[in-house]
C-alpha cells in the first residue's frame, strides 16, 4: 500500500473527496477494504473499553446511569446503541471463543451479538456438552468476507430445531402471529404483521413471481422499489384471490370489494363536490359525489368509475328517502367469454409499449357503461391497472390519451398533443407478444 493510501485509511476524511480522484481503481478498492477492516478493530476496541469501564466505573459512569448512557451522552450514538455495545462487553465474557473471534475482526458485532444471544438462551432440548460445537458451527457461518447474517440466522434456526424440545420455536408458534390493519387520517391504510415461518414462507412463495423486476421492451430496468413492487405484487395477490378463489361466504355473498354509489353520480362526475339540501342549510352528506366502501368509507367517482369498467354490478332502487324498493339480480358487465376473446385480440395490456400479461389487466370500457357505453367488443380494452388509472385519472393525463375502434376492429390510441403534437394513432401493443 502506498504510503498515500495509508493517509487515506488513518486520516481525516475531510476534503478527502476531492483528493480520491488521484487513486486507481484498485487503490480505492484496497482503501475500502482496509477501512472496513479498521472499523472492525475499532470496534472491538470500544467494546473491550466499555465492558473495562463497567466493571470499574467511576463518578461520571455512576451518575449516568451506566457506562451505556454514558457512553451515548458522551458520543453521536443513542442510548440504545451504547447499551447493546455494553451488553455485547459483558456477554463476550463468559464465551471467550466468541470473544477472541470477535477481538480477531473475523466476526462482525451484528453477528457476534447473535451468537451470545443464543449462547445465553440455547434451546431447552440442547445439552450443555454441545455448546462449544455449536459455537463452532456459529462461529464458521459468522467468519470471513462470505459472512451474513442471514447465514448465521439459518444456523441458529437449524440448531434450534436440531434440539427440538416440547417448547414450540419461535418460528413454529402460530399463536404468536399478529396483523394489524388500519386507516389513516388521510385514507390509506397502514399494515403491520408477524408471522410464523410457515405463513411467511407460503406469503413470499406467493409474491415471488408477482414482485421480479419487469424490465421495459426496449431493456430499460424497472424504475420501481423493492419496496414499490412488493405492493404492487401484494395488490394483485389480493385482486387474484378475490376474483378467483373459493373465498366463501362473507355476509351472504363472496367477499370483494364492494363500492356504493348514486347511480348518477357514476354515470356524470358534476363540478359541484355535493347538491344542498332542500333548505339551503348546508351540505347532505348522503348526496356527497363519491362512492362508498363498507370498510374504509368514501372513495372518489373517478376511482370508483374505474373500478365500475369491470365488476360484478348488483342494481338497488331507492325512494326519495333513500329506502330500497327493489333490487335486481347481480351481473358480471363483462362476461367470461367476453374476456376470452378481448385476451385473444389484445394479448395483454394493449396500451402502447406496455408488456403486461393478461392476467394483470381490466376490462376498460373505451365510454363508460354509465355513460350509455355497451359492454361489447369494440367498446372494450384490456389496459394494466397503471395504464387504467392513467385513462381514468392520473393527474395531467385524464381525458388526453383517446382510444378508438379502428376500422381493424383493434384498439388504437391518440396521444396528447405534449407527447406528439400532430397526435398520430399509434396501434395496441400487440406485436411483441406471444
């Protein structure tokens, strides 16, 4: 290493950057190694002096509480984290084989405070003979630049399965599983679970196809997040299971997503958010323009027109009360055979450049059915659920994009004036598909 590049690991790294434009590739590499390498000496270090400090604490330890609340008063670091550091000090001696691993910089402290954690609770069925060997087998899966933690984890869990005791795991005990839905201020709606192994595996299992990145036609990556894609995936497992599991019988029908609203208000959105009442005192809330869920409450009519091009569309008449006096039988708006044929036409979503397979789309009706459009072939399209809300409501977008019947008896679609002023009709997205 040049003497350089040892400046650079022992330094300051203020106004470093602007002198690491004169090292090679292969210096910057070696910097970066080597100054992981010392964040692990450092570490080990801080832990040593901690757990010194708590056994022969003075005055300004005493008065803090602890040499853990000392030592974030006294650094960045939080309260928190200056108590695991001095846990970690304390653990590491009575296993003086995790220690010296440690102390080496061959084990991370992430990793390290996992092993003490199982070395001071190991399973109920594990005798005390196998402890060292099973610090061993730790030790191993913690060592060296192939570590991680989700190695070390997997070990801890074969271990604890491997001294199975009448206690059921962690991992195994179903009656610890918790899911917390609920609605937030400004409508959305906040999850929050934990599970056993088995559920979680049966969820990622589900969500493993519906979540790999989907790469554009022409090869540009997908622009979404992990975590963005999980939800997306997360949406259509639901969508797929309300529409085509046996979900059974939920209030006297199968559950879905069932959406309320004024006939008239889905078949023409009007500029007022609401009508009056008679007396002129105000607002009727029952006359409000927007749909209704039984669960979260108001949905709005555009999202609720969207949700309307392909339903299962159940009819109530009501007086001017607004008690029902009849209701009709319910009715898909499009059929089965209908879809059948729109997936054979359009092979998918048929907005162009789109690569959504059909299993991912919605029917769209080209003039809403409220609007006097009919449910029939050339006033239908399949479009993803993206490509959907963009006809129905994407911001900047509504009512910009036209979709029109060609004399093929195939959709095409008119772009904006902002995407091609001379609004040339470019054809469904069919041709790349199979």
């Amino acid at each position: 290493m040049s003497v350089y590049l040892s400046d650079v690991v022992s330094g300051s790294a203020v106004g470093l950057r602007g002198r690491l434009w004169r090292l090679s590739a292969s210096e910057l590499r070696a910097a970066a190694i080597e100054a992981s390498a010392e964040i692990l000496r450092l570490e080990a270090v801080r832990v040593a002096v901690v757990d010194e400090l708590s056994m022969r604490p003075d005055d300004q330890v005493i008065a803090s509480r602890g040499v853990g609340c000392w030592l974030a008063a006294n650094t960045m670091l939080q309260v928190r984290d200056g108590k695991k550091i001095a846990a970690l000090g304390a653990a590491l001696r009575s296993f003086p084989a995790v220690a010296a691993r440690f102390d080496g910089g061959d084990c991370s402290f992430e990793h390290a405070v996992l092993i003490v954690a199982f070395c001071e609770s190991p399973p109920k069925g594990m005798p005390d003979a196998a402890l060292p060997r099973c610090i061993d087998l730790l030790l191993a899966a913690a060592s060296g630049v192939e570590a991680t933690t989700t190695k070390v984890r997997s070990v801890i869990a074969t271990l604890e399965r491997v001294f199975e005791s009448d206690d059921i795991p962690p991992a195994e005990d179903v009656d610890r599983n918790e899911l917390r839905i609920a609605s937030t201020l400004n409508g959305r709606v906040v999850v929050r679970g934990d599970f056993d192994a088995l559920t979680g595996e049966m969820l990622l299992s589900a969500l493993s196809n519906l979540t790999m990145p989907t790469p554009a036609p022409d090869g540009t990556p997908d622009s979404r997040s992990a975590a963005k894609r999980t939800a997306d995936g997360f949406t259509e497992l639901i969508r797929r299971y309300l529409d085509c599991a046996k979900t059974g019988v939920d209030g006297g029908q199968r559950p879905h997503v069932n959406v309320h609203i004024n006939a008239r208000d889905l078949a023409e959105h009007r500029d007022c958010a609401a009508a009056p009442l008679p007396d002129g005192g105000g607002v009727a809330v029952s006359d409000l323009d927007v749909g209704h869920m039984p669960w979260l409450g108001p949905l709005s009519v555009s999202q609720t027109r969207l949700l309307g091009c392909d339903c299962f569309l159940s009819t109530v008449l009501l007086d001017g009360h607004g008690a029902p006096l009849d209701a009709k039988p319910g009715k898909r708006l499009v059929s089965a055979e209908q879809r059948v044929a729109l997936i054979a036409r359009d092979k998918g979503c048929a907005f162009p450049g789109c690569t959504c397979v059909p299993a991912w789309t919605d029917a769209h009706h080209i003039r809403h059915w409220a609007n006097g459009g009919s449910t029939v072939m050339n006033n239908l399209v399949l479009l993803c659920r993206s490509h959907h809300r963009l006809m129905h409501r994407k911001s900047g977008f509504v009512g910009k994009w036209v979709i029109r019947i060609g004399v093929d008896n195939k959709p095409w679609f008119i772009p904006p004036p902002s995407i091609d002023p001379q609004q040339h009709p470019r054809s469904a997205n069919t041709t790349f598909k199979t």
